[in-house]
C-alpha cells in the first residue's frame, strides 16, 4: 500500500567530512577532507527524503535559507520549490553566482541550490508511491550504468600522514599500476585520467602506457583547461585514435572552438558549458562534440533529463560529470543516467577514492564497471544516522570550511600557481 506523500514538514542540512587522498589537479591538490551537506525533507506523514551537495560556507547559507522557507511547500510540486528557491535567494543574497572548488563557476545559485531539494522531493515522491526515482523520470532504458575509471596523479601521502593504500602516482608505470587495481577491484572498461598537473609529453606518455596496457578500454584525459590552444592542438594531433574524447583541454567556449576546427577528435566538456545559458554559444561555435552533464549544477534531475534531450537534438554526446561524492549522490546519478536514452559514455566517479559512506551498505555496488539501478523506492538507499552524525563531527573537527585545494598546495609548494592555459 502506498503513501501520502502530504507536505514539508521540516528540513534540516548537516554539513559532513569524509576522507579524501592528495589528488592533484590544475589548481593544486584536494585537502584532506572532502566537504557535503546531506539535505533531509521530513513531510507531515513521517517519511524523510535525502539530497546531497556542496557544503562550503556560503553553499550552506543558502541551503540553509531555504530549509527553513520550504516547511509546508507540496511534496509533488516541484515547480513551487524553484519558485521558493528564487524568491528565497532573491531575498537573502541577491541570486549571485556561485563558485566551487575553484574551477566551476556560475553566474546564479539557483541550480544549484534547487538540486538536492529536487532530488529529495523525487525520493519522497518514490517512496511514497513504492516505485523508484527512476520511474518518476519516465522510466529505466538500462537495468546497469556504466561507470569509468578516474585516475588521477597524486602524493603517496597528505604531508604529515602516512601513505594511503593508493600511495604515489606520478610516473605512467604509477598511473598504469593505480588503472590495474580499479579495473580489478571495480570492472571499469573506460578510464579517465585527470591530466594538467605535469606537462603535456610527460601526460601524452600516461595515456600511451594505459593504451598499451588496456586495449580494449576506452581513454579519455581531461587536463581542465591547463593547456593553450596551440598545445592542444599538438596533443589532439598526437592521440586521435587512442583517446575517445579529450575535455577541457583549454580554456573557454572560444578557445575549444579554435581546437575543434583543427581536430577530429571529440571534444568534451564540464567547464566551459555548465548551465543552459552556454548551450546556445557553444552550439553555434562547435565548441564541444560531448557535455558532461552534473544535476548538482544544472538544477537537479528533471533540467538534468531536459540537458539531455537538447544534446540530441543538437547531436551532442553525453555523459555525467563527477565530483567527490558519497552515496545519495551516486544514487541520484544512476537514476538519472538509466533513465536517459542517449547517454553515449560511461559516467565519471570519484567513488572509488573514498572509504567512509553515510548510506548503509548493500544497495550501491560496483560489477563489471558498473552500478545496478535501485529498485527500492525513492532513491532506494537509507541514511545511516550513525556514519552521518560521525561524518558530521569529522566536519566540526577537521577545521575546513571551503575547498582550496590552491592555499592547501601552497603549503607544501609556496610559489605554486594554478596551471590554467600554462602550457
């Protein structure tokens, strides 16, 4: 028997800290903290649906500010939240942009802030009527989603801490040993490396040494926009036939515009088109040939699906960017990814670099490279209210309250400058 899903009672946001290794990337390296606020909804009729997102200082004021507006809003009215959102940021902050992590920018808060009130409205929705998220989106297509692997160049260690379990990853017999361990642990058959740490050559050899040693994988390289345009050119020259696609590669809708007049190679992108309003510009330039579509930035799963269908119209490839998450967000991103017909690549995933989960265990798992779609209600997923309140203290504790993985390099490496269009 279903539910009433009735209406908002009260919301309450917990910002958590779960561990995260030195992964570098072109602004420095992560610190050792990941930062998330997980949203629950409570409705009138006792049931509780979960979100997840970004949990810097000024992200949590604006989530905060619209827990408290939401009390009483229509679980089933998912219009109506957007409308809160807009008129609570409206009051409270102006609707200015927002920034995360240093590289992803965007000109209002909207999106972001509506998309894990979104998600957690469509998990109470599900549980509600006892059918998942992923019918609430007009159906799975895909039983399975496939995932890639994410490798990235690291520290054997945080300065000061023992090494991890991943220890170094610098050289490409390091990069080939850390791809070893995830396809064996996990069944990727696509791999992603996160390039613009080192230069050019020195990452052209990564990709060679992955290609050598998995030829029968997918590669991709993503240097977030640390090369010229001129550069990238070269490098998209040099690996046309082994990569499938190459993102971010230099700065800016314009300058992968210039690189894709010189290139056959499928250009991807999570940077340069992350919001609506840089579909039209990008389109028209044939700037990108592949979006990676984010929920956290485009405004939960609904505008995520509506993405989608412009790519096809347009005959853009699709696949699903990812930044440090845990499971209510992997949960929310196998929904929308097995329910959207044109999804053209695996997904990224920080998943495998983290060891600490707020979900229980059992539902989200790895085979063959990828995560079989939940068939429990809502999200099909259960907060742990233990790990919860432990991740929440780790947050109170640990001291971070931003991600500034540049001011964290700078401690170890003083005249570092972020690698943006260096080279």
């Amino acid at each position: 028997m279903t539910v009433a899903a009735g209406r908002v009672s009260r919301v309450t946001v917990t910002p958590v800290a779960f561990r995260d290794p030195p992964l570098l990337n072109v602004v420095g390296v992560h610190q050792p903290y990941v930062l998330r606020a997980i949203v629950q909804v409570h409705t009138d009729e006792g049931l509780v649906g979960l979100g997840e997102t970004y949990a810097d200082r000024a992200h949590l004021g604006r989530l905060e500010a619209v827990a408290a507006a939401l009390p009483g809003a229509d679980v089933f009215d998912l219009n109506a939240l957007r409308r809160v959102v807009v008129e609570t940021l409206g009051a409270s902050t102006g609707g200015a942009g927002a920034s995360f992590g240093g590289m992803l920018e965007v000109s209002s808060a909207v999106d972001t802030v509506v998309a894990p009130f979104e998600v957690a409205l469509l998990d109470l929705q599900g549980r509600a009527l006892g059918r998942p998220v992923s019918d609430l989106l007009g159906g799975a297509v895909r039983g399975r989603v496939p995932y890639s692997a994410y490798l990235f160049y690291k520290w054997a260690g945080h300065p000061g801490h023992d090494d991890d379990t991943w220890g170094e990853g610098r050289t490409p017999e390091q990069m080939v040993a850390q791809a070893r361990r995830m396809v064996s642990e996990y069944g990727f058959t696509a791999i992603k490396l996160k390039g613009g740490v080192h230069p050019p050559e020195h990452e052209i050899e990564t990709v060679e040494a992955l290609a050598a040693a998995f030829p029968g994988h997918a590669l991709r390289l993503d240097p977030n926009g640390a090369w010229t345009v001129e550069t990238a050119i070269g490098v998209a020259d040099r690996l046309a036939g082994v990569l499938e696609y190459l993102e971010d590669p230099t700065p800016g809708i314009d300058g992968m515009a210039a690189l894709s007049r010189h290139t056959g190679l499928p250009l991807a992108t999570n940077m340069c088109v992350i919001a609506f309003e840089h579909l039209k510009p990008a389109v028209a330039a044939d700037a990108v040939q592949v979006v990676l579509s984010d929920h956290h930035l485009w405004g939960g799963l609904r505008r995520s699906a509506l993405l989608g269908g412009i790519c096809e119209t347009f005959g853009l490839g699709l696949s699903m960017h990812s930044n440090s998450h845990l499971g209510v967000s992997l949960a929310a991103m196998t929904h929308l990814a097995a329910t959207t017909p044109n999804l053209t690549y695996a997904c990224d995933t920080h998943y495998p670099w983290k060891t600490e989960e707020v979900v229980k265990p059992g539902v989200l798992e790895f085979r063959e490279g990828g995560v079989a779609v939940p068939t429990g209600p809502g999200l099909g997923v259960e907060l742990d209210e233990d790990a919860l309140a432990a991740l929440h203290e780790q947050y109170v504790r640990c001291g971070q309250r931003g991600r500034e993985d540049t001011a964290y390099m700078r401690t170890v490496v003083p005249a570092f400058t972020p690698n943006t269009a260096r080279w």
